[in-house]
C-alpha cells in the first residue's frame, strides 16, 4: 500500500523482479525470463526455471508463493 492507504497495483516489472529474487534465493538453476508482450495479452513475462529434485521444485514454487504473499499479490 501506499503511504496514503490506497493500494498501488505492482508493475509487471515489479513482480518479475520478485520472482527473479525468490528463484535466486531458493537457488533455481537455468533461470530465463521471456518477454511475451508481443505474443498474448494475457501476461507480459513467462519465468521458466530449473531445480535439482521435485523437492526443489516445490520448495522454489514455495518460495515465490510466500514473496508474492508478502507483497499482498
């Protein structure tokens, strides 16, 4: 929220970053970012990445959930 109690929408900018750092955080391998922009109206980024184990796997989703819910996304 912003500092006048109304609630700004994050850029897509924004919640990319947040997931970069959450993977990074959760040690993702291969991390690559696409800009669909162009292709759909649906989204403006698709983040594709890599774990070790499905243990990983889960704890990487994990850890992009809990980022996104401190951020109120």
């Amino acid at each position: 929220m912003g500092d006048d109690g109304i609630h700004t929408p994050p850029t897509s900018a924004g919640v990319l970053r947040l997931i970069l750092d959450a993977l990074d955080e959760a040690k993702a391998e291969d991390i690559r970012q696409l800009d669909v922009r162009k292709l759909t109206d649906i989204t403006d980024f698709m983040v594709i990445a890599s774990g070790t184990s499905h243990r990983h796997v889960h704890a990487m989703a994990e850890r992009v959930r809990e980022a996104a819910h401190q951020k109120q996304l």
